[in-house]
C-alpha cells in the first residue's frame, strides 16, 4: 500500500484517496494476495539483516554509553549505535527490500517473480541497479534509526524505568518510536521509493531520459511532480506499517534476550 500511494503519476487505475480504499481496491481488482506480494524476498534478507542490526546495537551502546554517561544510559549513544546499525543492516535488506520487492509491488509490474525480477534488472541495469539507492537509503534510515532508538529508550525510561522483562512496555514503546520516526522521515521514504522503482510515468512526464539517481534529483523530481505535498505522499500508510512493525519487532527481541539470558544465568 505504501509503495502504490507513494506514485507520483499512478495509473487511473491504481488511484487511491486513502489506505482502507487502496486495499480493498487491490483485493477485488488484483486478487487477495497481492497486497502481500514481495513478502518472500523481504523475509530471506530480513534474518541476516536484523541479527547484524541487533547485535552491532547492543554491543555500540554499551560501549558508547560507558564512555558518554558511565552506568547510566546515554540518548547521544543510543543514537548512534542505531545509526551505525542501520549501516550493516541496510547492506543486506537494500537490494532484497528496496529494489526487487517494491519493483514486484508497483501496479501492473512486469515482473512476475523474485529471480525473473533480479535476473531482469541485472541484465538491464547491472549489478550497480541493486545498490542505486544504498546511499539514499541511508540517508533516510540513519535519521528514521537514530529518531526510533532515542524515541524508544526514552518511552523506556518513563515506562519501564527499572528495564525489566515487561511485554506491554515494549509494544507501546516500540509503536510509539515507529511512528513517530516513521512520520519525521516520510518526505525521505518518498524520494527513496521513487528511485528503487524508477517510475516510468513520472519521469517521462518530465522528459527524464535514462535512470534518475541521486537524492538531490529525486528531491527536484518529487516537488516538480508533487510540490510539497507530494513529499508526504503515503504518510498515513507508512505509519500504520511502522508502528506494528516495530512493536512486533521489539517485543520479539526483548524476549528472546530475556529468554537467553535467564537461560544463561540459570546454566551458570
């Protein structure tokens, strides 16, 4: 849904006033399934992805923190190993996530599977196609991270100020910085997808020749298209997927480092 209301120049047929309309305009023209297409891709890079993300944060805060506010917890810190996170994690889930799903996700997309989308876009574009966007992913991920780990901890700290196992606190903690995070960073996320997807439409209305590439030119691109408006374009879809997304996201984590712990301890 996301990915479709953040067209810049959509097909009259994929024209959508608002989230609930856009699903069920999906469901009954497209099928049931489509609006979970891409699903597969995103779950292969998502385990390597997240295990490289979470670990690099937890080592980088502690270190951090131990330098920025010994034995207390640092948000400069927390901000920062969020950010260096993102750098390791983006690595992984640029290519599968940013490039082949969104492109398996626009409407009427020619390419009916993850290898034919992956083996197209190599041949036509090269190896480089797949990382077009890497520096521009960052560029939004590093703010969304570093906004979502200080939002987190902080919620943390008035939630669950003694940092025990507490599932209720992590959710809502976790929701909370997805969405907040999610909504600061929107005119980014849009300027993102429209160089992952390479929107035909959009860039022919403007005789744009070739592929555009570059934040500065899918920023020029966006407000040419969009104005400013045109830089939220999704914003309420994109909230509404962040905000679980973290929750879920969070929630997971919090327990299995509880479980592993507990289950440490207790070994010793």
């Amino acid at each position: 849904l996301q990915t479709r209301m953040q067209s810049l120049q959509p097909d009259p047929k994929a024209q959508y006033r608002g989230v609930y309309e856009a699903l069920k305009k999906m469901v009954l023209t497209e099928g049931f399934w489509r609006p979970l297409r891409g699903v597969n891709v995103t779950m292969l890079g998502a385990g390597p992805a997240h295990a490289l993300y979470f670990a690099c944060y937890e080592k980088m805060k502690k270190s951090l923190s131990d330098i920025f506010q010994p034995g207390g917890n640092s948000h400069l810190a927390n901000g920062i190993a969020g950010s260096v996170a993102t750098l390791l994690h983006d690595a992984v889930m640029n290519p599968a996530e940013a490039v082949v799903k969104q492109r398996l996700q626009m409407f009427n997309s020619p390419y009916t599977s993850v290898l034919g989308c992956v083996r197209t876009v190599h041949r036509t574009e090269g190896f480089g196609a797949f990382y077009r966007s890497y520096t521009t992913q960052l560029t939004m991920n590093v703010p969304f991270q570093a906004i979502h780990f200080i939002t987190y901890e902080l919620m943390q700290e008035h939630l669950n100020p003694h940092r025990q196992y507490n599932p209720r606190s992590h959710i809502v903690a976790g929701a909370v910085a997805g969405a907040v995070a999610a909504a600061a960073t929107t005119p980014l996320d849009v300027c993102k997808t429209l160089l992952n997807t390479q929107e035909n439409t959009a860039l022919s209305s403007l005789k744009i020749r070739g592929h555009l590439s570059g934040m500065a030119n899918a920023f020029s691109t966006v407000y040419q298209l969009g104005g400013v408006p045109g830089f939220f374009k999704g914003v309420q879809a994109r909230v509404i997927y962040q905000m679980p997304s973290t929750a879920i996201a969070w929630s997971v984590y919090e327990f299995f480092k509880y479980f592993l712990t507990k289950h440490a301890l207790e070994k010793k």
